[in-house]
C-alpha cells in the first residue's frame, strides 16, 4: 500500500518516490476535507493507498483514523492486430484474429463486415473475449473488409483485414 501521511501546514508525505512530485492536496489544508489529487495518473499508480489523521491529544480516535481506498487506473486498449488463419478458399473455414497487447480491464472485442453487406457477428462464429471470429464453409460472397474492435471501460481501437476467398 501506499501511505499519503498529511500535517497541519499543508505538507504531503509520500513513502513512494516516483508519485512525489504528481501528488497534491484538493482543498487548502485547514478544511476538514483532506482529499488528495494524482496528475498525470499511470497504470502502475493501481493498488491500495492509505490515509492517517493524527490529532494532537486525542486518545479516542485509535484505529478510526485510517481510511484506506483501493485505486484502479483504466487503461484504454491499444490498436489491435488483426489476421487471418487458415487458407480462405471455396469452401473451407479460417479464423479471423484481433489481439490488443494493452487494456485494463481486458479488452472485449467484436467483428463486423462493412459495407456493401454490412454484417455483425455473434456466439458461438465469434468469441468476444478472445477476438475470434470463426467463417466456415467460405463463399465467394463472403469476400470483403471485416472490422474488430476492441473495447473497454477506458476506450476502444480498432484494426481491419481484408478477406478475399
């Protein structure tokens, strides 16, 4: 956990270094609310931090005064890459793929085809937690641009493949 430690003139304490310089105060000091703020937030700010009020001579706030909250930092998906397995002839199956190395929470994906046949694709053809899109029994019709975006909380990206059977 990280310990943010306050004192009346308005000082913060940070035990880690690299959040010194990003952490601050929200309100001026003498108000009761003690809320901090982190600029420019980064993936590796996540996890547990700790807040202790400390009041001179008060011997009945013991184990009342610690406020501990856990953080999680969003993190929108990076551009997938999208490819095709498998040998897109009459009448065989391929597999399209959509992977994005970065996201949090995990990405979601979803498949379409665009225009002039604009199609989306469902369970069990697509697995949107993997971002497979199964085509079995390839026709010429089912030549075109299939779409995959990945989604999450934070954002989404996108990439395309074309399909030529």
């Amino acid at each position: 956990p990280v310990q943010i430690l306050t004192s009346m003139n308005g000082v913060v304490k940070v035990e880690e270094t690299e959040l010194k310089p990003r952490v601050g105060f929200l309100y001026p000091i003498l108000t009761h609310n003690i809320s901090v703020f982190i600029n420019d937030t980064r993936e590796r700010d996540s996890g547990q931090y700790m807040c202790t009020v400390n009041v001179l001579d008060d011997n009945t706030s013991m184990g009342r005064n610690i406020g501990i909250i856990n953080l999680t930092v969003l993190v929108p998906p990076a551009t997938p890459t999208c490819q095709l397995l498998g040998n897109p002839i009459v009448g065989a199956n391929v597999t399209l793929g959509c992977s994005s190395k970065k996201g949090k929470p995990s990405p979601m994906y979803q498949w379409q085809r665009t225009a002039p046949t604009l199609q989306i694709f469902f369970p069990p053809a697509q697995d949107r937690a993997r971002g497979t899109l199964k085509l079995t029994n390839l026709s010429l019709e089912m030549s075109g641009i299939y779409i995959c975006a990945a989604e999450n909380r934070a954002g989404f990206a996108e990439c395309s493949i074309v399909l030529e059977v």
